[in-house]
C-alpha cells in the first residue's frame, strides 16, 4: 500500500516539475477575462503564425457559476522570443 502511494507521489511530482520547467522559456502576455475576449486575442495570435499556450487558474470561489464563462481568466504565454512581435499584434488590431 506505501509503494503505491510512493509511486504516486513520486508521478505527480514528475509531472509539476516537467510542467513547471515547460513554462520557463515562456513568458505571460496577456491576461483575458471571458471566453469572447480569449477568443479574440487567441485569433490575432494564430493569424500571424504566434505559438501560445494558456493556463487557467481555477476559480473555484466564484459566486456566479452560470455566467463562468463572462468571467474565466486565461492566462496567455507566448516564447519569450516571441514577446515584442505577440504584443504588437495584440496591439495594432
């Protein structure tokens, strides 16, 4: 029973180390509130060719649970050589 629960521990610390290092070389652009505005920024990064990755941090506090997704936050990473062109698109649009 302890090997089992030691393998599992083990496991999940693999995989938030592995997801924690993948971030490293990615930086946060843009923090958006809602799907549409996600939706948005998402579209002007895929039209110029950006690699992006989204987090979303769990709101499990949120009073208004029917309207969660006016509310969700997403998080948006671009490479970190990527930076200055991301945020000229998301400017300029």
């Amino acid at each position: 029973m302890y090997i089992i629960i030691g393998i599992l521990v083990f496991v999940l610390a693999c995989i938030l180390t592995a997801k924690l290092i993948s971030y490293k070389y990615w930086t946060c652009i843009y923090t958006a509130f809602g799907n549409e505005n996600y939706f948005k920024v998402i579209a002007k990064l895929e039209s110029e060719g950006i690699q992006f990755k989204t987090k979303t941090p769990m709101n499990l506090g949120s009073e208004n649970f029917q309207n969660r997704h006016e509310t969700s936050q997403y998080d948006i990473f671009v490479k970190k050589e990527q930076k200055q062109i991301a945020q000229r698109t998301l400017h300029n649009n």
